[in-house]
C-alpha cells in the first residue's frame, strides 16, 4: 500500500470515489436532500482547492487503485473516506492515524464533524461530541451532525512495550503474518525488539526504536514455513484502546522479494 500526497491530476478520481462512497453509505441514513448535499460540498472544485493547499491525502493499493483519501486543515479533518469495497479493512483507521500524527505537530487536538455513520465510529477512537448542530439544506430538510473533539498528545513516547503481547487483526494479502501470530514485545529505554511466531511464521524476531513523536520504526526478519527467509521495514503507530490496551496501526514493506508495501493491524491480547 502507498499513502502519498494527492496531486492536481487526482481530482477526477478522489471526486469519484467520494462520490461513490457517499452515495453507498449516507443513502442508508440520510433523505435524498442530504446525500446530494455532501456530494456538492465535496465537489470537484473544493477537492482541487485543497490538494491546492497540501491538504488532501491517497491509499493506494499495490496496483494503484485508489482505496481511500483523507484531509485535514489546521487541526480539523475535512475529509474521510474509503471505497465501498475496501471498507472493514483497517484502512479508514489507518488515514486517521497519519491525519492525527500530523495534526498532532502543531495541536492538542484535532476536531471533525460526523456524519450519522461515522460517529460511533470516532467515539472507539476517543472522540467526544462537543457540540450538536444541524444545517438546512434543499426541500427545508434538516441536517443534524456532531461537531467532535479528541485530544491530541505525544502519548506513545510514554508507553512501555515491555511485556506486552500482540496478535495480527488485520493484514494486507501479501502479507504473512495473521491472526495465529503472537508477538512478544521487550523494550529498553527508546529500543524495542520482540519474536514472533504462529501461523505461516516459523521465528521471526523484529528491533528498532521508539520515536519522539511515538511512533515505532523498526525492521523485522522471519523464517516461514515454506523455510523462506523474509526481510523488511515497518513503522507502528499506537493507538490506545478505551480498556487500556494498544492497537498498533502498521505500515510496512518487504526489502526480500518482491518489495511490495502492505499494512497491518496487530492488537494487545
């Protein structure tokens, strides 16, 4: 997987794909009026008016499908969404870490506003609703939204890894590792190792650092069961569960083979 900065040639196609998925999603909840109003509001122009700015985001597939396309300004993200088919895949979680990653440079907290659909979603990640509003659109329909609020705070530079076990809950196909995989976590002061094994993962063993900023960039080498050696590079990003454990949202790539790029979600046990 790639998550690259949108260009101006990208319009066309991140207009289509938001489009697409407004009107798989919103329509469930939403009267007509609304749906077409969020289509409007994130029309072709506003969309090439913010990749003007820098704001606008892609994940791409190895092929380079568009799978989803994220935005932000300042501290607020503007704009989320995944493609139809590659929704329940982790993906929309992982744009969400790299906006608040980013955000989180300059702020102590980022703001959105929900959708009807969207804002279960954003509590589980720490979101609170700070405000109910509503806007009028065509016909005198109604739309009511929540105006929400996270804070924001270099917290993953204070987590100890040490001791913690991890299993893989979401995995991109070209990669190996999978829910049968159990890693062991050590850590001492900014270094982080742990061994892995379980699934197609005969013994794997992973080292690297801890970041200021929290994330986790380390590289990792297994032997599988087809008696492979695999090598490659990762970055982690801690996301820290409501009962207190972490979910580390992963973006990795294979320096052996062929060299493709992938993402992954491991959660504590």
């Amino acid at each position: 997987m790639y998550y690259i900065k949108a260009d101006l040639k990208d319009v066309e196609r991140i207009t289509s794909l938001v489009k697409e998925t407004i009107h798989a999603t919103y329509s469930k909840y939403y009267p007509e009026e609304v749906v077409e109003f969020f289509v409007e509001h994130h029309r072709a122009e506003n969309i090439e008016r913010d990749i003007k700015a820098n704001h606008v985001w892609m994940l791409l597939s190895e092929t380079k499908e568009l799978v989803g396309t994220g935005s932000y300004v300042e501290n607020h993200v503007t704009r989320l969404y995944i493609a139809p088919k590659h929704q329940r895949k982790g993906y929309g979680s992982y744009i969400m870490d790299q906006l608040e990653a980013e955000i989180a440079k300059d702020y102590n907290c980022c703001i959105l506003d929900a959708s009807l659909p969207a804002s279960q979603v954003y509590e589980k990640r720490g979101y609170h609703t700070i405000k109910h509003d509503q806007h009028e659109v065509a016909n005198d329909v109604i739309l009511v939204y929540e105006i929400m609020e996270k804070p924001l705070s270099r917290t993953g530079e204070n987590i100890s890894y040490n001791g913690r076990v991890f299993t893989t809950k979401e995995n991109t196909a070209n990669g190996e590792v999978d829910g049968n995989t159990i890693f062991h976590y050590h850590q001492q002061e900014r270094t982080i190792w742990a061994e892995y094994e379980g699934g197609e993962i005969e013994k794997g063993f992973l080292i690297g650092k801890v970041k200021e900023e929290g994330k986790l960039e380390f590289t990792y080498q297994h032997l599988n069961k087809q008696g492979e050696m695999k090598l490659g590079n990762c970055t982690s990003y801690p996301h820290i569960l409501p009962n207190g454990k972490l979910e580390m949202y992963e973006s990795w790539q294979w320096i052996s083979g062929d060299q493709s790029k992938g993402i992954s979600i491991l959660r504590e046990l």
